[in-house]
C-alpha cells in the first residue's frame, strides 16, 4: 500500500525492494530519464511517482547515473516493462532498485495519485508491503516522518572529500563547484568547456574556495529547505566580485544571498517538459526541473541588493514562479532549473557558455 498522510490509500504490488519506507510524496513528469531520476541527490526522502504509464523498458545501464547511488526514498511506477529493450542495458530496473534496496510500488492509479497531489499539494507518504497493518496505523506513521519544511539535507548527499574533474582538451578555467547535491553530468559539461572543476563539499568556507584559486563559483543543485542554508560564503564570492554561477538549490541560495526569501511550491516542477522565458530575449526553452521550492522576487524590474542592482532574468510560464536571477552590476547570474540536460532538452545549455564568457572577461 502506498499511504499519503491525508489518509488516502492506494493499493497495487511490490516493484523493487520489499519493506517500507518514507518520503515527501513527488511526481516526475519526464517521458525519459528514469535512472537519471533515481540517481539525482536532489530526490533525497522523497519518494518519486513517475506520470509516464511504462517504466523500465530500457532497463539500467553503467552510464547514465547522475551519482554513487540511488536517493530516492520510494519509487511509484504504473507498469513496469516486462522485458529490457536496449543494446545499452547491463540489468532489468527492477533488479537495480532491489539492489540499492529501493522500496517502491506499481499500481494502477497513478494519475489518481497526481491529481491528488496537484489538488492538496505534495505531502508526506509511505510505502508498505506486506504482512500489512491497520490503515490508521499506518497513516499515524506517515504523520510522524519529518517534514520537507526545515530540512537540512545537503550535507547528507554532499562529497564527504573535494576531488577534481579534468578540464577536457586544454585546461581555460578553474571553477570550485561547491556540491549541494550535484549531478555528475554538471562537472561533465563545465569540462566539456575547457574548465577544471574542484567539487567541494557543502561545507566548503570561503577561504576552501579562494584556496582552489577559482576563476569562477558554481553552487549545484540539492535537496531540502533553501531556508536551512548557510549563505556567508557566498555573499563574500559576491563581495569579492569573483563570477558565480548557481543552479536549482544553487539559484535559491543565491537569491537568499541577495536578501530574498524563499517559499514551498504547492507541488513543484519535475520532469523535463517545463517553459521557461527568458526575458532578455523573449525566448522560450523547453528545460529540465526538480524542484520544490523557489525564491520570491520582484518581476516589475531591477532591484536593490547589497551588491548592487539585480533582475529576474527566468519565468516559469506555467505559474510565474522566478526561474532565474542575475545581478546586473557583478558577474553573478543563476537558474532555477538543470541545464547539464541529464536526462532532458538541451535548450539551456548556453548558460555554461555564459559563465565561461564572465570568468572570460574577469580574467
């Protein structure tokens, strides 16, 4: 049974590991990129219903997770592919999830279920097999997990030790990527671009930053509460005017930086279907998201900020909601949602060319 604290239940059978477990109940919208999904350390304690009604048919493979394990707390799938259909695929899906002992749940009801969620809002939950207990006593124990709200948890998936990522061809730049939760294809691209990245872990100070000689900052993306977040390195890379480049947790940390504060969406953007205008250009990117949280910001032009003027410079053109910020008087800029495009459109990847163009001309 897969039991939301509200008291809804939905019943289906075991896919994956047995047991039971607990998570913020999410719904991924993506058509593809499953491992990528359960790889993500932005998924921490959430347990993941995925909208796309087959899952699995490419099974897994040793190239596509994003880092060292699976994070998701659960995973709710419709119907699990029968059989693996890909000359990539080193396993079945099923296998993989029961190795990483991931408890999840194929039931009929999935878009029930994200109904559900876009109605009452993304909610505590649990995954249980069987032997199974009283409905009321389960819901008591979901009630009784910990809130999203509150929770610190960057530090849980962070790198425990810094290591570097080699600059691919000739080496232009030196970028300190602090790991918030950070996805292995976001060094990738960063190397791609002829930078060698120093990941550091979440509790990098500033003085661990300037001791790698950055040409440039990066703050990746991760899970929990931005509010939970210590942002006094950060605001001394702003004072410093060394560029800086955040993404997803990266850009609520930014904007918490800036002075602004942030706040839970009703049921977030997940997936790798979401239109975002940028309004320099008028344009729109198809671009890849996993969030549930934003920062609150004003649309109707520059601001001040203790480091000068800034702009919201992304929208969501779903439900307005900031998707990126960028200071106008210092090389800082950041977005809300995943342009290393793992799994997803690679509509947004100029962002890491732009970054290379402000530690270009800082230099």
């Amino acid at each position: 049974m897969l039991v939301l604290e509200d008291g809804r239940v939905f019943r289906g059978t075991p896919y994956g590991a047995e047991g039971e477990t607990f998570g913020e109940m999410v719904f991924n919208t993506g058509m593809t990129g499953y491992q990528e999904t359960l790889t993500d350390p932005s998924y921490h304690r959430q347990i993941v219903a995925m909208t796309a009604p087959h899952i699995g048919n490419t099974g897994v493979n040793d190239e596509d997770p994003e880092s060292r394990r699976v994070w998701v707390a659960g995973y709710v799938v419709r119907e699990p592919s029968r059989v693996v259909s890909s000359w990539r695929a080193t396993g079945s899906l099923e296998d993989y999830l029961k190795q990483q002992g991931v408890v999840g749940i194929a039931l009929p009801g999935t878009r029930a279920l994200t109904r559900h969620l876009r109605e009452r809002g993304a909610m505590r939950a649990g995954i249980f097999s069987s032997p199974l207990r009283p409905v009321e006593e389960l819901v008591e124990r979901v009630r009784q997990a910990p809130k999203m709200e509150g929770s610190a948890l960057a530090e849980e998936v962070s790198t425990a030790e810094p290591y570097v990522v080699k600059a691919i061809g000739g080496k232009r730049f030196t970028v300190a990527a602090v790991d918030l939760g950070i996805k292995g294809m976001t060094p990738q691209r960063l190397a791609e671009r002829g930078c060698e990245v120093h990941v550091l872990p979440a509790t990098a100070t500033f003085e661990d930053i300037l001791a790698v000689e950055p040409d440039g900052v990066f703050f990746s993306n991760g899970p929990g509460d931005p509010a939970t977040a210590d942002v006094t390195a950060l605001r001394k890379v702003l004072e410093a005017g060394i560029p800086f480049f955040g993404i997803c947790f990266g850009n609520q940390i930014f904007g918490r930086a800036l002075g602004l504060s942030t706040y839970k969406l009703r049921y977030g953007h997940r997936g790798v279907n979401q239109p975002v205008q940028d309004r320099r250009t008028g344009k729109v990117e198809i671009s890849a998201h996993n969030h549930g949280f934003a920062v609150r910001a004003p649309l109707d032009g520059p601001f001040d900020t203790p480091y000068g003027r800034a702009e919201v410079s992304h929208v969501n053109l779903n439900d307005g909601c900031v998707e990126g910020l960028r200071l106008l008087d210092r090389p800082a800029f950041s977005v809300q949602y995943h342009p290393e495009a793992a799994a997803g459109p690679h509509d947004a990847a100029y962002l890491f060319d732009e970054f290379c163009e402000l530690m270009e001309a800082a230099s």
